[in-house]
C-alpha cells in the first residue's frame, strides 16, 4: 500500500500498530466463533451417536450413565444456542471431522466386539476419546471467550466444561469393574 502523503503514511504507520492489534483480535474471535461452530455440530451428532452406543451397552451403570449424558448433550446444545446469542452471533453447525471420526470409530468399535462386557469396554474407550476431544474444546474456548471478554460465554462453557469432565469420570469409574469383568471373559 503507498501513501499520497507524509501525513497519511505516518498516520498509516500508526494505525498499522493498531491495525495488527485489532486484526489479532479479530482473529481470535473468528477462531472462537468457528469452534462454537464446530462444538455446535459435534454436540448435534452426538444427541444421534449416544443412543447407538446406549443401544449397544449391557452394563446398567453404563447405560445410565449414558443415558443421563444424553440429556446432558441435548441441554448443551441449547446451552450453546445461549452462548452464541450472548455474543449476538446466530447458531450455526459447521461439520466436525474430529467428531465425525470420533463416532464412527465407535461404531466400528461396537461392529467389531460381541455383545457384552468386552463391547461395553470398547464403548467407553470410545465415549472417553469423544470426552476428551470435548474437555480440550470447551477448556479453549472458555478461555478464549474470557480473553475476549465474554464473561456469560465464559459462564455456559465452564458449566458443560464440567459435565463433560464428570461425565468422564464417571465412565473411568465404570471401566474399573468393567475391564476386570471384560478381561475374566477373555480367560474363561
Ligand atoms: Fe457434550
Ligand atoms: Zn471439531
Ligand atoms: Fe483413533
Ligand atoms: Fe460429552
């Protein structure tokens, strides 16, 4: 870019310093409303994949506790629907291929196992990984949504921040009697 005169090249220079400032931030929103994107799209497909693996489970405590996420991950949905118009921006999906692979790996996980404990222990490698990639999603947006200074966003995605993580604890627990179990069936 050139500049007709010295007076607007230095003041080019100066809004240069202000201009890579406010770019950055743009930036960071931008990255902040794409993951909202990206979470809005992973949550929606799994109110669909959950039911599969609950489908697919035998152990009570897993389907319970499954089940009790399910209404968990419907509510998060919403939840988001909140976080984004706390920003003034529109719910929008945009497909995740994290969350994409994550769920079919749990169907192929559910397809390549027989019924019973050993598949409830492929269910809940495969919930934990799904956990996991939502634990580290949500841990970043709420802080970019704090750096951004969106304190009720900061909020709502601590709080599924935190059914995420009790979600895969509880499922920890849970694997603790059901990998004794899965690997008794192995031996008998
Ligand atoms: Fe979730
Ligand atoms: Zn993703
Ligand atoms: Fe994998
Ligand atoms: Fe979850």
């Amino acid at each position: 870019m050139t500049n007709s005169n010295s007076n607007s090249a230095q003041n080019s220079t100066q809004s240069n310093g202000v201009k890579a400032k406010s770019d950055a931030a743009q930036g960071l929103r931008d990255l902040f409303v794409d993951g909202l994107k990206d979470i809005y799209w992973a949550e929606n497909a799994l109110t669909k994949a959950i039911p599969k693996m609950i489908k697919n489970a035998t152990s009570e405590d897993l389907i319970d506790a499954l089940t009790t996420h399910l209404e968990e991950t419907k509510n998060q949905v919403t939840r988001l629907e909140d976080v984004f118009s706390s920003i003034g921006e529109k719910p929008e999906a945009k497909k995740c291929e994290a969350m994409a692979g994550l769920t079919k790996e749990a169907e192929e996980i559910m397809e390549s196992t027989e019924n019973g404990v050993v598949r409830d222990a492929g269910i809940i490698m495969a919930a934990q990984k799904i956990e996991h990639y939502e634990i580290a999603t949500y841990g970043t947006l709420a802080s970019f949504a704090g750096t951004l200074g969106e304190d009720e966003a900061v909020s709502l995605l601590e709080e599924t921040l935190n059914e995420e993580k009790s979600a895969d604890e509880k499922l920890s627990e849970i694997s603790n009697s059901i990998n004794v179990d899965a690997a008794d069936d192995e031996i008998h």
